[in-house]
C-alpha cells in the first residue's frame, strides 16, 4: 500500500499551441510516494527544487489532491500519505503542478494495486490537482501522463491525443531566476483576437504537429512561431529577444516560452547542440542567473519509480493477439 511514481516535466504550449500542446523532457520531472491510510491524509515531507513553497496542507496539494481524486474515483475511500521530491521549479514554466498532479495520480493506482490505469482516468485525476493550483487545462498534464508530444482536443469532454515523433530530437531548457505565476500571465492574454491572427496561429500549430510527425525540421523552424501569448509574456523574462536569438544562433531549430515562462525552450537535433544552445541562452540572460538541462524529447510519460522499459500501449486498446 505504498508506491513510488515518477512525471517527466514537459514544456507548456510548444510555441503556438497555447492549452492545447504539450512536449515531455527526458530527465526532469517530480517523483510522489504515497501511502494509503484509514487515518487523515497529509503531507509527510517534501524535498527538492522550491520545497518551502510546497503546500504542506493535503487540500492544498496538488499531488494528494490528485491522489484521492483518483481513489474517489474508484470507489477507494481511503485517505493518502504524500511524500514529494521536486525535481521541477514551481511557476516556472516546465509543468510542475501537473507533474506531481500525474505522478500523484498513478502513484495512488500503484498502491491500491489496481490492474490497469487507463490515461483517461489519469489524467482526469490529475486535472484536479492541476485546476487548484494552476487553473484547468491539460496541456503539461497530458505530456506528462503520455509522454512525447501530447495534443488537448478537447477539456470537457477530455479528449487528448499522442502525436508521433519521428525525429530524434532534443530539447534544451533554461529557467532564469525569474518568478512568473501561471495565473498572472494568462490574466495579460486577452481572451478574443482578431481572426486574421487566430488563423494564423492556427496554422503554426498544424504545421508544427506535422513538422514532429514527419520530422521535417526547417518545417518546424518556421511553425515554432508564437503569435499570441509569446509577445505578451516576453517582456517579463529579461533578455527574451537575446536569448532567443542566441538558440538560433547556435543550432536551434526554434526557440520560445515554455507554458507561463520564464523557463525557455530550444528544439535541437542533438545532445551536443542542445548542450551549446544552452550554454549561449544562458550567456544571454546576462547579470540574471539561471539554471539549464538538456534532455531528449521523452518517449515514455509517467511511469513507477525506476521504470525504464515503456509499458504496454493502452490509448488504443486492441483486441487481444496470440502468438
């Protein structure tokens, strides 16, 4: 009756795809261990990256949020012991709110011991977590839960959706010593746009989901153009437009804001590209510190502690196979 899970953090939006995109990173992410209990829930003890700004009150965490949530949702009327390793800056633009949502969420089904974990059910629990601290979209949740780059159809009903990536791209990440907070920076987007600009984007978020899938990479250097959030949410990273021309600069095949920000993302062919992108945004920032990783595009979403082989596919249940 206790389990360990494990959430990749995933870059918000991807450019254009404001709510609706999501991109998994290899190698960052928040683990959640949680008990099972007949006594009240509650928060054993957090660690890691902006512990002390971590609810310790279980209504007010989104990881044991999540946690009961999927146990209610299974008729389980017990309560939760949450232990969390932060591994993901909080308000810093790398999902960290839906990466202790999902890794709360399937650490629950770990110790229940239940047989399956459909992400639908996963990402419904998640989304409760999420929607207390971050507000309700299903972006970074979604990427976290599948892994890879994750399409949000819709929210209500939910309805997201893996893209296939073709490419063995990376991405490099850097967050400066900035604090943005999520709901701040969506109350500066305005909530209608002209429809010569909505088509627009529109169409950078299309060709962007193709340039993934097919691997096309000047495709996705010219898609990996953000016309609606990224000119409004800019001026509140120092150094933005350098920075971003840095990336460029040194292989990047795009660059923009990761979710809320600050956190900025670069997509690159490579591990040595990405380490060299990295090293110039962050020469970039200037007199603002900042913190850097460089991951592959990650294959597999939540997973038990430890976990490396992917678990089996179960998106698109088929009929059973013999052999």
């Amino acid at each position: 009756m206790i389990a360990t899970a494990f959430a990749p953090g995933s870059i918000g939006n991807v450019g254009p795809g404001f709510d609706v995109l999501g991109l998994a990173v290899e190698g960052i992410g928040d683990r959640v261990t949680v008990e099972l209990t007949d006594g009240p829930s509650r928060v054993a003890g957090v660690t890691g990256r902006d512990a002390g700004l971590v609810p310790a009150d279980p209504s007010r965490n989104c990881a044991a949020i999540a946690a009961i949530a999927w146990l209610r949702g299974h008729g389980d009327e017990r309560n939760v012991v949450v232990t969390l390793d932060k591994g993901l800056p909080l308000a810093g633009g790398l999902g960290g709110s839906a990466a202790s949502s999902v890794a709360g969420a399937y650490a629950a089904f770990l110790a229940a011991g239940a047989p399956a974990a459909p992400p639908l059910e996963l990402i419904t629990a998640a989304l409760e977590g999420e929607t207390a601290v971050a507000g309700r979209h299903l972006d970074n949740i979604a990427a976290s839960v599948l892994g890879g780059l994750a399409l949000s159809r819709s929210i209500d009903p939910i309805d997201a959706v893996a893209i296939p990536v073709s490419a063995p791209w990376w991405v490099a990440v850097v967050t400066p010593e900035v604090r943005i907070e999520t709901r701040a920076a969506r109350a500066i987007l305005p909530a209608t746009w002209p429809q010569a600009m909505w088509i627009q984007q529109m169409a950078n978020t299309t060709a962007l989901c193709h340039a993934f899938e097919c691997g096309d990479a000047e495709l996705l250097g010219r898609a990996l153009d953000d016309r609606y959030a990224e000119p409004l949410r800019s001026p509140l990273i120092p150094h933005f437009l350098e920075v971003k021309r840095a990336a460029v600069l040194n292989g990047a095949f795009g660059c923009s804001i990761s979710g809320s920000g600050p956190t900025v993302f670069a997509i690159v062919p490579d591990q040595a590209t990405g380490s060299r992108c990295a090293r110039a945004m962050q020469n970039a920032f200037g007199e603002i510190r900042s913190t850097s990783h460089v991951g592959a595009i990650a294959k597999m979403g939540v997973r038990r502690e430890h976990e490396t082989l992917k678990r089996p596919d179960t998106r698109h249940p088929g009929p059973d196979t013999q052999t």
